[in-house]
C-alpha cells in the first residue's frame, strides 16, 4: 500500500511540470486597451492631447505587458500581443514626449522621429524581455513571416498603416490583418493608381520590407511582370486582388511607371484637427 502511494506521488510531481508547461499564459486583459482606441482614435488619428491628459488607463495596460508570459501561446495570440503592444508602446512613446520639440530639419515638426531614439534606442519591458520597437518589428513580429504586420502597426505617423479603433485579437487577428492588406487600395499612402499619368505611387514600407514581401509575394505575379523588379511584382501580387476592374486593366498593360513615395513621417495627431 505504502508503495502505491509513493509511486502515485512521484508520478504526480513527473507529470505535474509537463502539465504547467501545456497550459497556455493567461491573456493580457485588452479592457484597457480597447478603451483607449475607441476613446481617444478616430479613423487612423490619435487625440494626443487628451490622451496625455488622462493616460492612466494606457499606464496600465502597458504596465500589464511587462511580466506576460506570452512565448507559451499560440502563434494567434503572441501575434496579437506584439501587434498590440507595438501600438501601445507608440502612444506611449508620443505621449511621454507630447508636445514633441523639434529637434531636426530632418523630419516634419511634432514628428515622432523628433524623439531622439524613439524606435532604436528607447527600450520597454515586454513579454519578460527590454525591447526596443524596431526589435519588435525586425526581429519578433518579422518572425511571424507575414508582411502584412509591416502595414498593420501605426508608426504614429500619417505614412504608415491606419491606427485601427480597436486591439487585435487571437480570434481575430486572422480577419483583421486581411482588412488591413484590403485597405491598402484605399489610402492613397499605401497605393496611388493615377491612371491619367499612367503611374502608380506605393508606400516606402514595401521598399523597407522588400525581402518578406517578395518572399511571401513575389512568386503570385502574372508574366506579363516578368520584366519588373522583385519587389514591384510582389507588389502587384499583393495589390491586384483588391483592385477595381479599370485599374486591373491599367496593370494589364504593363506599360505604367511605379516608384516609391518618400514616407509621410507627420505625426497623426488629430488635436487641432477638429479634433480635443
């Protein structure tokens, strides 16, 4: 008997670590987040002022980023959490410095990029690790080897992809990330179709991400491309899809100019806009 239960014991502290590491890390509570979107986001643009002004609740969610155990999780939830992360961590960033002094002809006034080291040098505690946001982006959200992260997260800059009024989710991410790549079409800082010139204007972001575009798009261009470069196929790839019919036509020709827009690194800040 004594034997038994000794065996069953052992068995139990044998098994008992194996099961700790199958159980996923809780979520990180969105409330806050998706408080903060909805509240202070308006299609792409952000309230800084205000947000500044009652930022507890941002505080806090960031707070709640640091001590995730979040490489346990699946690959849809470590997506949406670095998705939002990188999101929060640039409000963060903008707000801490808001108004933002100019440092440098280099970038617009009020730019984020006047923040000396806001994507390189700043660090944050994430997921139990220091990260700076060009470290989330190169190296833990390029991981995910799905390019359309690169026009999902807000710069906090009017070039970059549109700050969306809600968080991403697990359950989610899938659907929300196909939106982004539709929407595209649709801002004219991610694709210009003008078809009186007969050229076609494309976000920098494609040119900085070239290597994951091709990679996951280069291959889908029709032949008639077969003459452009790889990142203009993968382009086209991405694009075509979601194109209307003149535009798909205008394509077809092949006989159109496309170069990439010097990126708009004018903060999105919608205070002064009409807006708090």
């Amino acid at each position: 008997m004594r034997f038994t239960i000794a065996l069953c014991l052992v068995l139990a502290c044998a098994w008992a670590p194996k099961a700790a590491q199958q159980n996923p890390p809780p979520p990180v509570p969105l409330n806050n987040f998706e408080e903060i979107l909805d509240v202070y986001v308006r299609d792409g643009l952000v309230y800084y002022r205000a947000l500044k002004l009652e930022r507890a609740r941002l505080d806090r969610y960031v707070g709640s980023l640091a001590e995730t155990p979040i490489d346990g999780a699946s690959r849809e939830e470590r997506l949406a959490f670095w998705l939002n992360a990188y999101d929060a961590l640039v409000l963060k960033t903008v707000i801490d410095h808001y108004p933002i002094p100019r440092q440098t002809k280099e970038y617009p006034d009020r730019s984020i990029r006047q923040i000396p080291g806001a994507f390189e040098r700043i660090q944050h505690r994430v997921g139990r690790r220091m990260v700076t946001l060009d470290q989330i982006e190169q190296t833990i959200l390029a991981a995910f080897q799905d390019p359309r992260v690169y026009l999902a997260i807000g710069r906090g800059a009017m070039g970059s992809g549109r700050l969306r009024s809600e968080p991403f989710t697990a359950g989610q991410v899938e659907a929300q990330l196909s939106e982004v790549a539709a929407e595209c079409v649709n801002r004219s800082q991610c694709l210009e179709i003008d078809r009186a010139a007969n050229h076609v204007a494309i976000s920098s972001i494609f040119s900085w991400r070239s290597s994951d575009f091709i990679g996951a798009y280069g291959s889908a261009a029709g032949d008639a491309f077969a003459n452009r470069s790889p990142i203009e196929r993968a382009v086209l790839a991405f694009v075509e899809p979601k194109l209307l019919a003149t535009e798909k036509a205008l394509l077809a020709q092949n006989q159109f100019k496309a170069d990439f827009k010097p990126f708009d690194w004018s903060l999105n800040d919608l205070t002064g806009r009409g807006g708090r």
